[in-house]
C-alpha cells in the first residue's frame, strides 16, 4: 500500500528551542533499567546536546551529530569517545526535528532513553503541552545539492534535492501483516504530530524471544512495541494507522537524519532501511563536500512556532533559497 504524498512545505527561518523543560521517567527497551530524562531549552546555536548526569559532578556532554554515531544495530548509539554512551535516541530526536526543535539539552541519568509506548508520542504531548519558543538566530539548513546513493546488499538510501524535506520510506517484508508498504510526505510539524508520532516500534515474537535469550530486548513489551507471531498482530488494540510499520521506519529515519546537525533541504529515499543505512547515507553525504552547502536563512519575524503548544502546530514559511 501506498500513501498520498503531503506536499506543503515547512522552511522556518529562525532557530528554535522548547519553550520549558519536560520530564520522563520509564524503562529503556533494551536493558529494561529506570531511566529519568527532561528536555530542556537550549541557547542559540547550541544543537541538540544529551547529558549523562550519572556521570560524574559535571555530568558528560554528548552532541548529537552522526559523527557521534558509535552503534546501530539495534538502536541508535551516541558515544561520547571515553566510554559513555546513550543508546536509542531516535525517537527523541525524531519528536525534536519533527516540531523543528534546533537547540535542547537532554539530560538523563542512565544509558537509554525510555522507550515509553514505543513511539514519539509521549514526547510530541509534552512538547506541545510546554510549546516552543523563536529565537533570534537565522536558522541554518543543509542543503543537497546532488543525488547521495548508498547501497548495502537489498537495501538502498539515498538523498538527493529538495526544496522541503521530503521522506519516502518503502518496506518489504514476507509477512501478510506487513507486506510491502510505502510512505511519501512531505515533513511539517503538522504532520508529523497526524501521522508519524504515533507509530510504534515492532518485532516478530521470534526475534524479541531471541533478544530476551541474549540479554536484550529486556523492556520490550506488548505496552510499548507491536508484536507480530505466524498469525499475524498479537497486540489486542490493534494498529494506530494501517500502514503502522512503515511510518515507524519514516519515524525513524526522521531521528536518524536530524543528527545532520542541521535541518536538511533534500528528499530522503530508502528502500528497506534501517538505522544502520540512515546512517551510511550521512556519512556519504558528508564525505563527499561537493554534494551539499550550508545555507543560513535572513532571521525575520514569524508567526510564534508555540502555537503547536494549543496543538495546532502553525508553520512559518521562509523564502526558497537558491
């Protein structure tokens, strides 16, 4: 099945940070240890930056850049290079680019998010409850300037040029209840908080049996992940949207791609996906200098982004930019 395309664009030209911090208490899906974390407003230019507050008096500062990236086999992994580490991060991340969020401080007290329902929605309800806040800085983009190709055996990615951000997710897989599945949109915190937020992860019993038999996996539960047997959906509620699965793996690629450091102006293509191709694909666009440019928007007055707080997200259009 395949969705529509959402065309509207979304190219804001101030930078932005949550408006007052927000608090999570759960359990990380892989260790199924208590976690605590809060997202808090960050300063001008200063990106998204996690804090292990476990560690040490001053905590340990981990920026989230791919480049920061040291695992993704299961998850998402930033490492700080000594050591500390704070896995399963794109969610998080994916509710913060969703909303257009540049500056935030995460701190937490532990070595992974919490996988919370399994989605972004937690976040999306406590970001919109506090709302967002303009600041005064011009917003940087990064812009692709030509096709980014990456393949990795059946799987492929790939960013090319866009005026926008535009996602186009398609999975395949051999069971009936997912099948082949694909989704093409255009990103604006409107839809995202619709139509991508809500969509949880999933498994097939085998595999999560597997990882609960080698020490992983050890918070995953029916409460926060879809869980598929032979028979299809064992989850009693059922799917969020009928092409969950899918908008997981936009929701996903959303997180994994905002480690950019910056918003990107390009359409994001993968074919069978996963964190690990999110990644390779920003590595090749970064290794290869003459495939994208920064480009800083004129800083102007807009319509207040903490609109999104009364749940309607009210976007601010900049100029296309040349």
């Amino acid at each position: 099945m395949a969705n529509s395309a959402h065309t509207a664009r979304y190219v804001p030209t101030r930078q932005v940070t949550i408006a007052d911090r927000v608090e999570f208490d759960g359990v990380g899906v892989h260790n199924g240890s208590p976690v605590s974390v809060s997202i808090g407003p960050g300063d001008s230019n200063t990106g998204i930056v996690f804090v292990r507050t476990d560690c040490g008096p001053m905590g340990i500062d981990i920026p989230a850049r791919f480049k920061k990236v040291c695992s993704t086999e299961l998850c998402t992994v930033l490492g700080s290079g000594t050591g500390i580490s704070v896995s399963t991060i794109e969610h998080l991340m994916s509710a913060l680019r969703g909303f257009g969020i540049d500056n935030a401080i995460v701190e937490i007290d532990g070595p992974e998010v919490p996988v919370l329902d399994g989605s972004a929605e937690p976040f999306v309800d406590a970001i919109q409850q506090v709302g967002v806040r303009n600041l005064d800085a011009p917003r940087r983009y990064i812009r692709v300037l030509r096709p980014i190709r990456v393949e990795d055996g059946t799987r492929m990615g790939e960013l090319s040029p866009h005026e926008g951000f535009e996602l186009d997710i398609t999975i395949d897989f051999p069971s009936k209840a997912i099948g082949r599945q694909q989704l093409i949109a255009e990103v604006t915190p409107e839809y995202f908080v619709s139509e991508l937020s809500r969509a949880r992860t999933f498994g097939f019993i085998e595999d999560v049996e597997k990882l609960w038999s080698n020490g992983y996996g050890l918070g995953a539960s029916l409460e926060n992940t879809v869980v598929l047997s032979d028979g299809g959906i064992i989850n009693q509620e059922g799917l969020r949207y009928t092409d969950e699965f899918v908008r997981h793996k936009a929701l996903d690629a959303l997180g994994d791609l905002a480690l950019a450091g910056y918003p990107i102006l390009g359409r994001y293509r993968s074919v069978c996906g996963g964190h690990r191709l999110n990644h390779q694909v920003l590595k090749a666009l970064f290794d290869a200098p003459d495939a994208w440019t920064y480009v800083d928007m004129p800083a102007r007055r807009e319509k207040a982004a903490g609109a999104i707080a009364a749940g309607v997200a009210v976007p601010a259009f900049g100029p296309d930019v040349s």
